[in-house]
C-alpha cells in the first residue's frame, strides 16, 4: 500500500493533488487476558507444550508496549 501511495503522489503532485496514507498503529488490547477463551479441561500430557505455551500468552497480557513513530 506504501508504494502504491508514493507512486499516486508522484503522479498528482503536478496536478496540486497531495496523497496521505494513514497505517494505524498498534494499540493494547486484552487478547491475552480475560477475552482469550480456553478449553474448560486440560490434556495432562499437553501441560509441557500447550500448558507452557498458554502460560506464556498470558503473562504478555497488560504488558504490551505501544512503539511510537515520530515523523
């Protein structure tokens, strides 16, 4: 979409026609936390795979950081 945008802008600007892209950026959300919805039973030999997997996603829940571009 990028260079698709810069190439329109090349192509207006003669014209006076400026081009704005606008990407939104990434937000925190609660994808790991109380929205993830899980099995109400557990595989005891899934624990060291998918219990350990499970565990991980759920202790990014609240942390994400947001990155900010400055332009």
């Amino acid at each position: 979409m990028e260079a698709l945008s810069e190439s329109l802008a090349q192509e207006v600007a003669p014209l006076g026609i400026s081009v704005l892209l606008v990407g939104p950026g990434p937000f925190r959300t609660d994808w790991a936390g109380r929205s993830a919805n899980e099995a109400t039973e557990s595989i005891a030999d899934d624990r060291a795979t998918m219990g350990a997997r499970r565990d991980l996603i759920r202790s990014y829940s609240g942390k994400q950081h947001v990155q900010r571009e400055v332009t």
